[in-house]
C-alpha cells in the first residue's frame, strides 16, 4: 500500500463542509421549532427553511451568481439568519456592513468587498442615500423594512424583502460545492486607517460551530448550550456573524429568538416573555442591562452569557452573578470567526465563592477544541503553562481568516511564523487557562521571554513609596530589552525611598514565583512626574523619548 | 470578485483535520487525568502522549513509512489506544485485526491489506505461529504482552512493546500532511465470502468524532457524554475503532478504563472501582451482565450504555432501565464509521413510563448532525416523515468509507446512486426518529414503495384465526409486486377463514394508517403448513420456488 492519499476528484463520498448541512442536517431536527423577531415575526424551522428556500430563488432571480457578493445593512432579525444561510448555499459571498461605521467608512467598505446586491433595512435609508451616488459597483438594491408602508426614496430598489419571498418559488435545489468556497467577509475596525476586510470560508464556518457547540455542550453545571436552550444574540449579526452563534444555535436546533437593535428595555422584555436562557454580549451592554429600573423586576437567575469583545471586570462578573446570571468569558477576535476559548469552570470551582469564581469567569479561558492555542516565547515556541511565564498569544485553528481582504502586507504580519498573532499578552495556567495581561505594545522582551509593563507597574505600585509608576523597555545590548521603572514617589517619601529599595521590592515578587524571574532585571529611576496625554494616559511614546 | 475559491495551497492557515489534534487539542487539557488498563496500568494524558511520541519513534525506528500498515492483534488496553494515536500520526494505516475470525480469514485480512508490521498479544501466539509460514508481506513483529516472561515462540520478534517504548526517544515531532490520508483500515464480516475492507481517513475520523460528541453532549437529561464522566468501551477495539469513542474520549479529556478482554466479573469490577459512568456494547453482553451473579451487589444506576451492533429488545431495555442504566440505542455499521444515529429522548419523553420509554430507546433513532440520512423511496428521494411510509436507510456523511479495498464491483453497489445504501429498511416519524423494520431482502417493493414482509406478517398473525404466516413478494405487471400472504389457518378455523375475509383485516390496518397503503394489494393464498429451513425458520426460498 505504497500511497495512503485518497485521490481529491469530488465522488459521492466526497462530503463538503457546507452551511447548508447546518440547516439541513442539525442536532435537532424539530420543524415547529420557533424563531421569533421582536414582536414582528413569529416562525419556526420549517419556515425558516423554507424561506431560505424563497430567498435563494430571489437572489438568484435578481442574478447573484455564484462567487458575487451580497451585502445586508440590518439590525439583528430572522431576515438576518435567513441571509447567513441562503447568500453563502448559494454560492455567493455574504457581506455584514458594519451600519455603526461613518458613511464614508460603509462606502468604503462597500467599494472594497466589490458588493454586487445590497440590501437594507430602511433605518440606513439616510446613509445609503448619502453615498450612493458614489457606488459604482452595486448593481441592485432591496429594501428590508419593519414598517407597513414603503418609505420615500430615490433609490430604484429592485423589491421589498418580504414581497420578493412571497412571490418566489419555494423550492429550490442547493447545489454541493467545495467547501473552501468563501462564505462571509466583513470589515473590522482598528486604531488607524481604513477598516480591514477578512473573510471565511464554508468549512470554516462548519468547523468553528462544532468547535463552539463541543466546548459548551460539554461543560458541566454551568455555561452550557444544549437542546433545550432559548438562544438571543446579543452582539450584532453583523460583527463576526454574532460571534458564530447564530449557526451554532441553528445547527443545534434550538428556538432563535432576535431582538433587532439593542434596547435595554426590549432587550429584558424578549429575554422575560421568550424565557431566553442563552446569550452573548459585551461588558457595556450587560451593565447597561443590570443598571436598567426593570432589571431588577425580571428573573435572570438562569440566564447563561458569554462575555466577550472586552474583559469583564470583577465588579461587573461579581453583580452579575449576584442576579444569578452565569457569565463566563468568550475569548476572540475578528480574524478568529471569533471564538478561540472560553472560561468555563470545573464543578469543584463552582463551589468556591463568587469572589474566587470572578477570578476565573474573567479569564480568557481554556482553548477551544481544534484551537492551537500557544502563549509562545522565542520561534513562537510554547511556554511553560506555570501560571507565570508570560508571551504572545498565537495560534493555529481551522476556522481562521487567511489574512486581509487585497491586503497582502498586512496578512504576512498577522501570520508571520505560520501563527496568527493576536497581539495579546498573556499566561497560561496547568489547567490550561489563559489569562491576557498585555498587549504586545505594551511589553518588554527581556532575554527573549515577555515582561508584562501593566504588572511590573502593579508590582512597583504595591509598594507604600510609590504614587505614581511608568514601566518602558530600554535597550540592552546583553539581555535585548530591560524595564525601565520611572518612578514618582508619594510626597512624605520623596528623598528617602531609594532606588535599591524599590528593586529589592519587586525582586521579592519573583522570589515567591508569582511573576516571571525577568523582572529582577528592572532598573528604576526616581523621577518628578510622568507625563501623560490629553485624556490623562500615561504617554509612553513622550517618556521613550525622554529617558532613552 | 469573481473567484471566491480560496486556492489549495497548503499554507500557515491551512489546517488539516488530523488525529493528532484530538490528542494535543482536546476539549479538557488536563494532564494529570487517568488512563486505566484493567489492574495492569494507570496513566495519565500526560505519559499517554508521551507514550505515544515514543511509540512514534519505536515505529518509524523499525522502518514504517507514510503509507506503510500497521496491524494490531490486541483485546482493549491502553496500548491499542497509543496505536490508535501514533499509527495515523506518522502518516501509516493502522489495521485492527478482528481477533474472533477464524485463522486463515486473518490470514486473507493480513495478505489483503498487505500489512507491513504486526503488532501481536501474546495470546494470540498460536494463532499467528499457524499461519506466520504464508505471510509474505509482513516484514516484522512486535511482542504485545502482559506477562512479565517473554513467552516460548519461534516467532523472530523485533522486540517487546514496552521495552522498546522504555528505549525510545521520547519527543517525535508529527507532521502535518493530507487530511484525507488513510489512517485505519478493518475487515467487516458477512454471511458469505471472505471479509471486506473498509477504510478511514483522518478528516474522517475527526469529523465522525465531532458528530457523535455534538449528539451526546447537547442531550439533556439522559444519555450523555461530558467532561466529567468516565469511559469504558465494552464493544473491541479491532471493530470499527470502538465505534470510533476513544477517539471522542480522548478529544473530551475524560478518564479512560480499558478492560482487555471482556470477563463479566472483570467488567462489573471495573465498572464498580473505576466508577465508569460511560459505555457501549451489544445486546448480548449487557445481557451476560445483567444476568451475572455479581451484577445485583454492584450499582449500576447512572450507566450510560450505547446499544449497538444489534437491535436491543423491549425485555433487555426495560430490565436495564430497572437497573438505573440510562441505555439507548446507537446505529450504523462498519461502512460508516460507525455512528450515524442515537435514540436519546427529550425531557418530555423521560417522563413517560419505562414501558413508553422502552419503544422510544430501542429505535433506530435521530441522526447525527451532518448526516443526511433518508428513509428513500424512488430516486432515493426522502420519503415523508410520518411514520408508516418505508424505505431504505441511505446515507451521506462526512465519515463514510469510500467502497470496499479492492473490491470496486462492492463498492459501486454499496455507494449506487450517490448514497451509501445501509440494506436496512425503515420508517420515521415527524421529529426524525428511524425505526428499521426490515432488511431490504425482507422487504417487497408495491407500486415503488417499501413493504415489510416482516411488519404485514405481524398484522396477519393478529388475527385470531390464523396459525402461521408468511409474506413474500409476487411479481404484478401493473404494481411492480404485490405481497402474497400464505397462511395456515388455526385447527379449529380451517375452512371457516376466507381468504376474503383476511385481506380485510389488513385493510383495516392500513386505514388506521399504522401501516402503509400499499398493503392493502396484499392476496391471501391458505395454505397447508409453510415449509421450513433446516433451523427451523421460515424457508422463503422454497416457498417462492412453490407459490410464485
């Protein structure tokens, strides 16, 4: 047997990764199964697909090919999930504008994704009017709408979303296609510059649901997503396609409910009447929620949330779990379909308090499955997982971007050493949790591993001299990089806190192992004040200056 | 945009789906968690993939290359799991011997899949000693044994297993390659001819895994496999890989128990000690164990037991369900892989009766997520899910063999009009559950649908007047067949029953809608006796030969 490779000519055996088998061959196959949108639309699966079915004749009746690229300005709703599964079983590319982008960002965006269809919810009428003038490529606009009467427009669209399905055939025969076919591209929004464009294939997709679907099914005692869950998105559809969830909760089979733009009180209403048990959101909107005068008349003791897009802070973990609101952390980006991990706890830890609980509910967490997660050190080489040696967050995965859409230097960066670099710092523990303290900016490489600048700073801080402290990295020729600690000692103590001290101070820390033994090479330097930008951060890029 | 085909390039972000990463990226990384064979071994994740580089490097030091197959003659233990892992993870095929064929099918097999190195137990000596003088291809052999004396034999073995595991470097670096490279091989046995091969990929293999940890961990109430349980296979590992569920435990992370070959009182003691919460097997040995004189003093309730390999009847399922053992049915076959369906059952269903229960856990069951399985009427198009209407089971899935080795003329029948064909007759209701009742050589095709013989007998047998009955098939120029019901009527009913007054009954029935409309083309012919097979079953041959 001389050639174990199995010949790559497509048979009936050959069985594509495709999003239609999430729709079509799920956990749970229950037609009468609910899909709800606000007060607007009640369904279920059957007609969920069917009309993705009626969709699919419309686009193809308005001449989407396969490969052409069909964007959708809308808040989250049915017509949305309806949208993720029939553009990519069509062949077509499913562009999620980002509708919280300036203008002429979304033109921008519009322009670079080629988009061949858009279709919009006629609360974007305003900004869609503003730059149409300077689409080009846009062949055919169609209107998504809540309201009963047409709206007043210029814009020549092509039908009203719901008038089109209704006339379309219900039937339609999705073809198999290979499954590295490009499913979704959006745009994500950095620092500097234009928004960047990544994108997924259909395998992608299929392989990040069931990587998702395993991690919390699998959990015990809390954090779980099972069949007879009651799933609401609660970050947009169109950021990472909600995070995934809207497939993964689609392939599970269980009721979808979607809430279309995110107000507070609508929000409680649904998660009340709905009974949803499952969500995903962002540490702003469940503060915004908990804060809410009818938070506190509602039960949301139950509710399983994934927190993500930010850490979530102690305060926000601990009054959560207070309402018994089981939130864990959901770790991820972008370019990462997102989700790379999650901080579930073991049943021995969901017996501790809810203080010791935080501790680990605010962890990035532990990889998904598949996810080849490293904190890497030198050659993106993996580093002890002893809770201490600290090092960049790379990683391999099926179900990440391949780089930047038309974006060739920017891609070779993000993927340089066959890891993507999420520029997070972090540790890792025996049990495998991550835990992110940095970005890469803001560390030090000291004799080839990282020193977190924010926890030598912490460090310097706990010491009762220190009012104020800056850590930044200065040259050495020996050790590539040593910390500098500038230092502003507490009024009483200037003139008597030495230096040698202060050293002495953070070398106690790593004597007891509770950071990495690098810090002992910090330098400090007593100075008069930090300086610090307009918003009243400290200004590392003014003190490199200064002092190196 | 007019190619959305990502080109397939091997690049960073290409991730193939490979066995190695159900090892290194499991759903738990916890590497202090049991491994346990019989009394004989107690490990741990972390010496498993130790163990594994070593045997990696024990393998490729004996000379086998990508390409090259491994065959294992074992009873369950932790080192067929390390070969589970490192055979495929150095790119060879891994060929489990079916250790109950008779010498010269192993023989065949061993020839036929022209194995290059064989693994053997020591128990297995004198089989191997009778055939080893025919066994051209092999080119070495490895000592398996639990004994702490080498054992007597000519055999010129290259060495013992765990010396050499004991010699051999302990880091191995595995490579990357095709994700539809063959990782296993195994002989499926049937009623006549030599045994056929199938083969398994790595993608494959991972897919198949994902599938089945999706179905089970997503249940609720019952029936389900998760981070904290712990696994016992009690179905051989040279079948179908165990139904493929090392390959789910390992990538769960759980505590796994092996228990060689399968002696009740071993089991129950192992199940007892090791708190083993997770299984499967066949009928026959639950049954050997329940009825097992220690089985009353041990606990069983909690044990969650996949049936396969054979229908579980009411009586074994309810005397289970007695016990506390939470059993439900798993189907599929060698062919695929093997799992395509479970029978677990909602919250709701868990409130019926054990009784009610019973006919639920013993169907066919749902199918996996991924798996497109059709009941399948003409053009294998899905017939209705409303119960009564009966086709063959016919699948697709990612993790289906290919055909047979070497046997195309197999494979064509098996895969004839793109889908997998199971042999298997069935029904399903309107939430997906199958239930076979048939083979497709039981059953007699009316007007292009299914007619179970086996189902049309039972109702015949209803009737109060009828002693014996058998249906076959009787060729019809207008309806393709039509079944012929040769009956024996009861002592006392001869000549009183008409055979008028029988095809009513059946029609009676298929009014209800219990079974399908078809039965009611169904002649009547009373008979004498009904001729018999040797065994004493009903001789459909020579009653065709007779009647038609």
């Amino acid at each position: 047997m001389s050639d174990p490779l199995i010949p790559r000519t497509p048979s009936a055996y050959d069985y594509p990764l495709l999003i239609k088998n999430l729709l079509f061959c799920p956990v749970v196959d229950n037609p009468d199964q609910e899909i709800v949108y606000r007060d607007l639309y009640r369904g279920t699966y059957r007609g969920l697909r069917e009309r993705v079915r009626r969709l699919a004749s419309v686009l193809t009746g308005l001449g989407v090919k396969p490969g052409d690229t069909v964007a959708v300005m809308d808040w989250d709703s049915h017509r949305y999930l309806e949208l993720f599964f029939a553009v990519p079983m069509i062949g077509a590319v499913l562009h999620t504008i980002n509708v919280r982008l300036s203008p002429e960002q979304i033109l921008y965006t519009i322009d670079h994704a080629e988009d061949d269809l858009l279709l919009v919810n006629s609360e974007f009428l305003p900004i869609l009017e503003q730059i149409r003038g300077r689409l080009d490529a846009v062949q055919g606009y169609v209107l998504l709408t809540d309201e009963a009467k047409a709206p007043e427009t210029a814009i020549p669209f092509l039908g009203e979303y719901e008038a089109l399905l209704a006339a379309a055939a219900p039937e339609f025969e999705f073809p198999d296609f290979d499954e590295n076919t490009r499913a979704t591209t959006f745009y994500t929004t950095g620092t500097t510059g234009m928004p960047k464009g990544v994108y997924f294939s259909h395998r992608q997709l299929v392989l990040h649901s069931f990587g998702v679907m395993t991690a919390l099914s699998t959990a015990v005692g809390h954090g779980t997503f099972r069949r007879t869950d009651v799933y609401m998105p609660i970050t947009p559809m169109f950021h990472v396609h909600a995070w995934g969830m809207p497939y993964v909760a689609s392939m599970l089979g269980v009721k979808q409910v979607y809430p279309g733009r995110y107000v507070p009180d609508q929000l409680l209403e649904l998660i009340e009447r709905e009974k949803v048990t499952f969500s995903h959101c962002v540490p702003t909107i469940l503060h915004m929620l908990l804060k809410h005068p009818h938070a506190e008349r509602i039960d949301l003791s139950g509710w399983k949330v994934i927190i993500g897009g930010a850490a979530m802070s102690r305060t926000l973990c601990l009054e959560a779990l207070r309402r018994g609101i089981d939130v864990f952390t959901g770790y991820g980006m972008s370019e990462t379909c997102p989700i790379l991990s999650l901080s579930h706890l073991t049943p021995e830890m969901l017996e501790l308090s809810p203080e010791e609980q935080a501790t680990i509910r605010c962890k990035t967490g532990q990889a998904l499955p598949l996810v080849d997660l490293r904190v890497a050190g030198g050659e993106l080489r993996e580093l002890p997982r002893d809770g201490v040696s600290s090092g960049e967050i790379v990683v391999r995965a099926p179900w990440l971007t391949q780089g930047y859409l038309k974006d060739h230097k920017a891609s070779e960066r993000l993927w340089d050493g066959g890891y993507l670099h999420t520029g997070d710092v972090a540790v890792r523990d025996g049990l495998g949790y991550v835990r992110i303290t940095d970005r890469t900016k803001d560390v030090i490489k000291v004799a080839g591993e990282w020193v977190s600048s924010l926890e030598l700073e912490d460090i310097f801080a706990h010491h009762p001299a220190v009012a104020e402290v800056a850590v930044i990295g200065q040259p050495d020729e020996k050790w590539g990089e040593r910390p500098l600690a500038l230092v502003v000692a507490k009024p009483g103590e200037a003139g008597r806190v030495t230096e040698k001290e202060l050293v002495h101070h953070v070398r106690e820390y790593a004597d007891k192992g509770v950071v990495s033994k690098q810090v002992v090479l910090a330098r400090v330097r007593l100075v008069e004040a930090i300086d610090k930008t307009s918003v009243g951060k400290t200004n590392k890029v003014a003190l490199r200056e200064k002092y190196l």
